[in-house]
C-alpha cells in the first residue's frame, strides 16, 4: 500500500491496469523487445481526497529524448491557449510592468500572445529542445525545473510575478509540495496561481479511463486542489471549467486572504458532494464501468473483424496506450492509427506496436471503422472528416459509452 502523496494518509488503491508501457514514448521495432513496463494503478486519498497514481514512474523514464508530446497539435487548443492568454492578461496583468511566469511552457504557445504585446513574461521549461521552439517565437524562456531554487533564482533577476500560470503540468509533477512552495516565494501579495487540468468529475462522469496514464501523478478536483494548496497559504479563490482535455478545470488560487473567493468555488464543493467524489464507492463504480467498457469494446472490435471488417485507429494519443493495452487490442485488430504529427509517423503505438501512418493515408483509404482516440477534438475533427462518413465510414468510440457512430459531439 502506498502513501497519499499530499497528506500522507493510506490510499485506497481502486484500479489497476496491469504492466504498461510508456504512453508518450513511440517505439521502433529495434526497441520492442526492451520496452519499459510499469504497473499503472490509481487511488483515492480518504484524507484530503486527492485521487492519484500508486506507483509513479521516474521522470527519467518519462521525459527525455523519446517524449513525443507537442502542445500545437490541434487548432482547438491554440484557440483554447489565445483564449486563456486573454483571459490572464484582460483580468491579472494590471499595469505596463506586469510580469507573468508560465511553468511548463513548452513550445510558447501561451505566452506568444503576452511576447507579442510586449508583456514581460518568462517560461519555465526543462526540455530544452520545446523551449528553443518557444525562444524562436520571442518567448523569453529559462530551461530548468520549476522548484523553490529556481523560483528564488527568478525573484532575483526578475521580481515576483502578477501571475504564475500552468497548463496540464501542475499535475504532472508528483514533488506539489514543491510546486506550492516555488508559487509562495515568487508570488507577489496580490498575484494569482492559475492553472488548468481534466477535471475529476468529467473523467468520473465519462468513464474516461484513458485519462489514466504515467504521466497524470494527480486527477484534481475542487476538494483536492482546496486541501492541497491550503497547507501552504494558497486559497482557491475561483474555478471556470474549460471544454478542453475531455472537461477540464481552470483553478486560481491566491496567497490567503488577498482575493475574494468567488460563490463558484463553494457550488461545486457542494456538487462534488452530491455527486459522491469524496467517497470510495464511487471510484470503485467507475473501475467496474471501466472494465466493462474494456470488455464490451474488445468484443465489438474482435466481432468487426470476424466479419472481416477493417479498423483504424484515428490519432495515437498518450490516452491511446491505456485503451489499447488495457483491452489487448493488437494490429490483427488495428490496422493503423492516423496521425498528422510527422514526427509519430511511421513510429509503433507503445506495447501494442501498431504501426502509425500519415493523416494522408487515412485521407486515401476506406476504412469501415475508424476507433476515434481524440475523442478531446471531436467537433474538430467531425466537421473535417464528413467524407469519411459519406463514403460508408463510421466511428467506434468508448468515451462515454462503448458504440458505433456517424457523429461524434464533443
Ligand atoms: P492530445 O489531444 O494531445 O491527447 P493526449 O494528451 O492523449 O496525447 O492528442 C492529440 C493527438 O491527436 C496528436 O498526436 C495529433 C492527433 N490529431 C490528429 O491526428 N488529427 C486531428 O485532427 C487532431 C485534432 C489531432
Ligand atoms: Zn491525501
């Protein structure tokens, strides 16, 4: 049995997918028979109800040269991105000085928009080679890890921030101890903490199983987020939920007392209540619809292909390594997966090894079924792919429910 990771109280452990591979590392065949495996399993802390990974891989397995995720991938996030920059600015970045620190900031695709206004901002981004992306686009970026020396080292050369953003990365960093700590020292009196993740209820609500991988050491909600940031003197002051990750969560969070807590964050305090989140049977209801969804989806697509029916997979998520492995699904299942990233193309899905192929051989084939893995970009990708259903194609999905279908609403 592990230990909660923020209150040190026993986790109850409520799902366990067996050994998986790496989600965001794509091997070649040379890899494929040394492929890194690590028990993925979830729990639930009854002490501060944070629900998490029970055995987290190292981040040395996690990010390092093989990482094959990019934020610019769908036009729906940059306009997600443009929206929230407009967001912080128009609300937290006051006067002509304001200063704004992203964690995480990837290729710059957030702070892009403060660059080009001329707000003095600053990334903080360890992968050097997304951080070169983000420099090239005038984003002033500093390559380390975001923790209590850096943040330190920040104060000194640039002062304390107006607003310190972060955008599915905070949940990402097992050490939020840390995190906290970095945000007290490098906060000023009256800045914000804001940041965005999927949202517990929705992949709750949606039997979205898939968002359960390596990566995501936390899935937070409005409870979780309350106990973990109070430790430290951050109160969460405000909360908008976002159509963005399958239902995620903006949270804004502030050093106590500084801002007015908005009448939102008490609503879904109350509505995580109601809605059983703060108790283990509800977990171990979503663990139970998600094997059924495991087993009704296997059965659907084993059935297809015994009527010889030909299945792609549309677009190699990270959350596609869960489905996959978790259902054994094998190439004799699927064919390929379509993606338009060039650099996952011609690569293998992890554990499985399902080749990858280019968008434009999906363009030119006729696939009866095509399993729909963004189902995130679904108003996307349904208003650009009309004449995959024209000519007879239809989609299988399993987000909320396992089914087949010619139109897929977000
Ligand atoms: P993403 O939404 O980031 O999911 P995850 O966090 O699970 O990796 O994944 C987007 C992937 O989908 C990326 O590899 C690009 C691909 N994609 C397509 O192939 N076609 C599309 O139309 C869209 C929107 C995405
Ligand atoms: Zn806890």
């Amino acid at each position: 049995m592990s230990n909660c990771l923020v209150c040190d109280h026993p986790i109850d452990s409520f799902l366990s997918f067996g050994n998986m591979p790496i989600a965001n590392h794509l091997p070649m065949p040379k890899h494929f028979r040394n492929e890194f495996r690590a028990e993925l399993a979830v729990g639930f802390c009854p002490g501060c109800y944070m629900v998490q990974l029970t055995n987290l891989v190292e981040q040395e397995h996690l990010y390092n040269d093989e990482y094959a995720f990019f934020s610019g991938s769908s036009k729906g996030m940059s306009k997600h991105f443009q929206e929230f920059a407009e967001f912080i600015m128009q609300h937290y970045l006051p006067t002509d000085d304001s200063f704004v620190v992203e964690v995480g900031s990837n290729d710059g695709i957030l702070l892009q928009h403060m660059a080009k206004r001329n707000i003095k901002h600053l990334g903080i981004e360890p992968s050097a080679n997304v951080a070169n992306i983000a420099t090239k686009r005038g984003v002033e970026s500093l390559v380390e890890f975001f923790n209590v020396t850096t943040a330190e080292k920040v104060k000194q050369t640039h002062g304390q921030a107006d607003a310190i953003l972060g955008a599915n990365v905070i949940c990402h960093i097992p050490d939020i101890h840390s995190v906290a700590k970095s945000v007290k020292a490098l906060l000023k009196p009256n800045g914000v903490f804001v940041f965005e993740a999927p949202y517990i209820a929705n992949t709750i609500r949606k039997t979205a199983f898939d968002q359960i991988y390596d990566e995501h050491a936390f899935f937070f909600g409005v409870h979780s987020v309350v106990n973990c940031f109070s430790r430290h003197g951050l109160e969460l002051v405000d909360v908008m939920e976002r159509n963005v990750h399958g239902g995620s969560m903006r949270y804004v969070l502030a050093h106590k007392g500084a801002h007015e807590v908005t009448s939102k964050v008490k609503q879904l305090l109350v509505l995580e209540d109601h809605l059983g989140l703060l108790k283990i049977e509800t977990y171990q209801d979503f663990a139970k619809s998600a094997e059924k969804s495991r087993d009704q989806l296997k059965q659907l697509i084993t059935g297809l292909r015994e009527q010889g029916k030909k299945i792609v997979g549309y677009a190699a998520t990270a959350k596609s390594a869960t489905v996959i492995n978790y259902c054994g699904l094998t190439p004799e299942h699927i064919k390929y997966i379509s993606d338009t990233t060039p650099a996952k193309q011609g690569r293998y899905s992890p554990g499985a090894h399902i080749p990858i192929k280019p968008y434009e051989i999906f363009k030119q084939d006729k696939p009866d079924y095509a399993i729909l893995f963004a189902w995130n970009h679904a108003d996307e990708i349904m208003a650009k792919e009309k004449n995959f259903i024209k000519r007879g194609g239809k989609w299988i999905v399993f987000v909320p429910e396992v089914a087949i279908v010619e139109n897929v609403k977000q």
